[in-house]
C-alpha cells in the first residue's frame, strides 16, 4: 500500500478541514445545487494537481471525464495566471493544458467504459513526468439521472452507479490518484429524488465516497464548503472564494 497523498485547493481553510488537502486512494464526492462552485473546484484541482509538492501539487496530470460538456480551458489559463500572480513566478498555461485530459462522455454507459480508458493512460503515463494522479467525473450523476426516469428503474441506476464507483475506487487505489466525483442536488425538494439536502444517488454514493463535501452559495463569490460524515475527520465548514484567479480564501 502506497502512502496516501494530498492534494491542496489552494485555500487555507479548506485544506486543514480536510486534514492537509485531498486525499489520493479515497473518493471526494462534492455535492450541491448548480452554481455552488463544485465545477470551479474542480478546474482548480486540474491545475493544482500539476504543481510540485512544495506548492502543493501531486507532480501529476489529471483526467477530466466530462459529462455536461462544462470543461473549460480559457478558465485554466485565468487560474495559471493566478498562479503566477500567487506565487511571482511565470506559470506557463499551456503545459498545463497539455496535462489535462478531457474525455467527455455521451451517456451513462460510456461514462463507465471511460474509466477502462484512462486506466489505459494512466498506465502509459506511469513512468513518465506527470503521471496521473487526479481523476474527476463531473458529473457522476447527471446522464443517470436522465437515463433512469420512474421508480422501476431505481435500483438498476444505483447498482450500474455502484459498479462505476468501484471501478473509480480502483483507479485511486492503483495510481495513488485522487478521486473527485460531483452530484447535483436540488434547491427544492423533487418528486422522484426527494430529500434536496441529500445527493442523487442516496446511500450508495454516499457510503462508497470517502469524502463528502456540501456545497452552497453564500454572499458575492463566497462557497460554504461542508465536509459530512468523514470516517476520520471532524464535521466542519470551510469558506472559499470563487474569483477570477481560482480558488481564494
Ligand atoms: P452545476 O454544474 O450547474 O450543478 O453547478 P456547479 O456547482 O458546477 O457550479 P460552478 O462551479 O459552475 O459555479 C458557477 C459559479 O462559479 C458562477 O456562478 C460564478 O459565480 C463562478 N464562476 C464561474 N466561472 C467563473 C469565472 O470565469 N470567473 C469568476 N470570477 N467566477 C466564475
Ligand atoms: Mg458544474
């Protein structure tokens, strides 16, 4: 077993929430309604990852599948250069896009052969430079949630979302990667997925994440960041900024 590695966000508060950054070998679920900032999370996290260790990095590169087509490499270039203005030294973007790779997947069941594929690269990329130390699915839940409409279908969804977070679990586990899945919950309360505060998915996402952190909007750029129901962690709340540069405290 491999030691466990941290990934920084790149804000002080919400590292030490989550005991130094994010955990590789383990999944991170982020959830919250649309606009709580868990895509901006994750573009930061894509650039982050590539930093050395001292800056908090994983020396690696990332694989983004990317369900709802929200990848946005202009973005990227703005958080380099709030790198560059965070640390005074000249970050060169298009490196770091070079380390990013997007794969966007169509419907549920590419979503999961996807996970066969960036095995495949993770592996070629293992002894190189930046091999693979972050994984994000963004969303994990979207295109089940449009596949699978009415009660019957229920406990299909759960088991193919069950299977997939399993083949994620390994992926971490066989890379020393992060984990980052997101899960979109509602503001009100919905006929067929009921409970707002509780992420589609229910319990299966929720026992198989390791990690799970709430999101939601608070004053101007301002995130509250929950983290719920860690195995080894207190429960407690980081706030952020979602700004132009990135992730601020
Ligand atoms: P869904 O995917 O719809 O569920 O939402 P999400 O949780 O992924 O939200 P997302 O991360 O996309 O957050 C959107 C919010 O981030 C916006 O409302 C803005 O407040 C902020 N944001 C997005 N892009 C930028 C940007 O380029 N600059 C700045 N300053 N803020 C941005
Ligand atoms: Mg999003």
């Amino acid at each position: 077993r491999k030691l466990v590695g941290k990934l920084s966000t790149g804000c002080v508060e919400f590292n030490e929430m989550m005991g130094g950054g994010i955990d590789t070998q383990a999944i991170t679920e982020m959830y919250g309604e649309f606009g709580s900032g868990k895509t901006q999370v994750a573009h930061q996290l894509a650039v982050n990852v590539q930093l050395p260790k001292e800056q908090g990095g994983l020396d690696g590169s990332v694989i983004i599948i990317d369900t709802e087509n929200t990848f946005r490499p202009e973005r990227i270039k703005q958080m380099v250069e709030g790198l560059s203005e965070k640390y005074g030294q000249e970050y060169d973007y298009e490196e770091f896009l070079k380390h990013i790779h997007v794969a966007r997947a169509f419907n549920s069941n590419h979503q999961i052969l996807l996970v066969d594929s960036a095995m495949e690269l993770a592996n070629e990329l293992k002894n190189s430079d930046k091999p693979v130390r972050l994984i994000i699915v963004d969303s994990l839940t979207a295109h089940f949630r449009a596949e699978y409409i009415g009660r019957g279908t229920l406990a299909d969804r759960q088991q193919k979302l069950n299977k997939h977070l399993h083949g994620l679990q390994r992926f971490g586990d066989l890379f020393n990667a992060c984990v980052v899945v997101t899960n979109q919950v509602m503001a009100k309360p919905d006929a067929f997925f009921g409970d707002p505060t509780k992420p589609i998915g229910g319990h299966i996402v929720g026992h198989t994440a390791t990690f799970r952190l709430y999101l939601r909007k608070s004053k101007g750029d301002k995130r509250i960041v929950r983290l719920v129901d860690s195995p080894n962690l207190p429960d407690a709340e980081a706030i952020i900024s979602v700004t132009t540069a990135g992730l601020r405290d």
